[in-house]
C-alpha cells in the first residue's frame, strides 16, 4: 500500500530507523488500526516509550514509527511530530492534554440551517479551528428544508471573517462540488458539529455511497444522535479522508493565542489601546472595550463570547490555579460586603 496516499511524506521519517511508518485509522482503547506499506493491520503501544512518558499517546490520523508484525499486532514505538491536531483534557489522572485527532488539513465547521444553527457555538468552533493549525470552512447543511436562508449565511460570514461560508444539501447535492474542493486527494478534513447538523450525510455525499450510519433526527428540536462509537478515519472513493469522532463534543480551550486572534479580530484590535495597561475592561476610565460597546463598534455578545472563551482557556490549562484565583476573588468580594454592612 502506498503510505503517500495518505498524507504522508518521505521526510516525515527520522533517519537511522529500522520501524517502518504507519498511520492510525481507527482507536480502538488500547488497539490501534493502522495502515502502511504492508497494507492494513493492528498495533499495540510499546510500553516502555510511552507508559514511561517518553512518547505522546497517538491518535486518530496521528502517523507512527512500528515494528511490523506480520503474524499479529504491530509494536508501535514513536508518534511523529504533529502538523495540526485537536485536543481535550484527558479523562486519565496526571496525563493534562489528549489529542483526539492529528495531521489533518481542514476543518468544516458544520451546523444545520435549522435550529441548531447557534452564533455562539460557531464562534467556539471557529477558535478551536484557528487553535487546531488548520484551515477552517464553515458548512450550513440542509439548505434544501430552509425556507430563509440568507439571514443564517449573513450570520455565518459576519462571525466567521475571510473564512468560506457554504450552503449545502446531501439530499440535493447542492454545494458538494465547492465542499468536494477542499476533500482532495491526499488531504484530510475533520467534522466539528453537534449531532442531528448531518455530517455523516455530508461524508456520505462527499464519496458518492453509503460509508457511514446516519442517525435520526428528534421532530421536536431537529437534533439527532451521534452516530459514531470510535475515533476514525475514512478514506473517500476520490483519495481524500474524513476524520470523524465522538470525543469532539468534549473539546476543550488550552493556548488560544491564536485561535482567539483569528476568530476575533474585531475584539482584538482593541486591546492594549485601554489607557491603563492593567485594564479589566469594566469600570476603569479610558477603557478602549467599554468605549466601543457604547459606541456600537463591537457587539456586547462578541465581548462576552471572547471572555468566556479566555476563561474557558485559563480553567483548561491550570484547573487548581484557576480554582484558587476564583476562591480568593470570591473571598475579596465577601470582604468587601461585609466592611460595607459594618460601616
């Protein structure tokens, strides 16, 4: 099997190696399916190299160093070094960040032209994008059931600036040759979006057949179930792959520096024009923010959205250290309530 046809590069290998490259197609808990010069097969972690805290634990599209075994599972001994890759806390004690997909080179943000459609759940999507090192398209589905559409495309385009905004429908196959654009062979596109917004109908329309389940949808709230059980990724019929998996619904904010500058560009440009350098951006005078959700500049919501995202970030990164920050502002604030019931 050709490596190349999925991602991979020659010089991605380290020399004076005698492993072969491979990349994980599926995570199955402690098994790993993988597919490399030799064709499809299994692998199970070396422990010494990552229990010993040496490697990072791969993941879904993550490419490996293994020792091939042809009568059983291969002994996968190094994760190669990242191109782009999504994250959470890791449910395991001690272990702070998990990747849950790697190496791949877009992400289609993807809500429904329906009820699921949600501002703020796109401007989180969009930063997780941005934090993620690839490039980020935004995907309205179900343009077939949407009798008003403009107002979620002005919506979409205005929040997600210089990024593609398209209207598609895997019924209709209206917008899947621009979406079948970016899913060129060789390249791999990961799904963020919430269940019931049709992403396996859209990698279904993608391939031209039926590769994945697609799950009902509610009447009441035009929600569905997910319809993934484990981290994975397909290879479309044209060459290009699709990473699907459950755990995106857990992602959590770590270093957004550069998510936040890219998916908020208009709250962005204000900071560090307050007139003090340790503004909190509430009562302070001279306060470049509070100046310009007066004047109309830049929308309280964005504000608010961007904050959030920043404590989101903080807690992720140090949950002691946030917690203790909390606690003492709390205590602060209680502090002050009393002097002012004694005086």
């Amino acid at each position: 099997m050709n490596l190349e046809a999925y991602g991979f590069t020659p010089d991605m290998t380290p020399e004076q190696t005698q492993e072969i490259p491979a990349r994980i197609t599926a995570v199955h808990k402690e098994r790993y399916a993988l597919v490399c010069a030799y064709g499809e097969t299994y692998g199970r972690l070396k422990t010494k190299e990552y229990y010993g805290g040496e490697e990072e634990f791969p993941t879904v599209g993550d490419f490996v160093l293994i020792g091939y075994n042809p009568g059983g599972d291969s002994r996968i001994v190094k994760t190669l070094p990242r191109r782009t890759f999504f994250s959470r806390r890791d449910p395991a004690p001690g272990r702070g960040e998990q990747a849950v997909a790697a190496n791949f080179d877009y992400v289609f943000i993807v809500q429904s032209l329906n009820q699921d459609f949600n501002p703020r759940r796109l401007e989180r999507y969009l930063t997780l994008a941005w934090q993620s090192g690839a490039v980020p398209v935004v995907v309205l589905t179900k343009a077939d059931l949407a009798a008003e559409r403009e107002p979620y495309l002005r919506a979409a385009e205005e929040l997600a600036a210089g990024v593609p905004v398209l209207a598609v429908s895997a019924r209709t196959g209206e917008g899947i040759g621009d979406l079948a654009a970016y899913a060129a062979p060789g390249k791999t596109v990961v799904f963020l979006g919430s269940s019931g917004v049709g992403k396996s109908s859209l990698v279904n329309a993608l391939a031209g057949e039926l590769l994945m389940a697609v799950g009902d949808i509610r009447e009441r709230d035009g929600k569905g179930r997910h319809t993934t059980i484990h981290r994975q990724l397909v290879m479309l019929p044209g060459g290009a792959m699709v990473i699907d998996t459950p755990g995106m619904r857990e992602l959590g904010m770590w270093d957004v520096s550069v998510g936040l500058d890219e998916a908020f560009p208009d709250v962005e440009q204000y900071l560090g024009k307050c007139r003090f350098g340790n503004c909190r951006h509430q009562t302070e005078p001279g306060c470049a923010i509070r100046a310009a959700i007066e004047s109309g500049a830049l929308s309280p919501q964005r504000w608010q959205s961007y904050v959030s995202l920043k404590t989101e970030s903080a807690y992720s990164d140090d949950r002691a250290a946030f917690l203790q920050q909390k606690r003492q502002k709390f205590k602060a604030i209680a502090k002050i309530n009393r002097q002012r019931s004694d005086d």
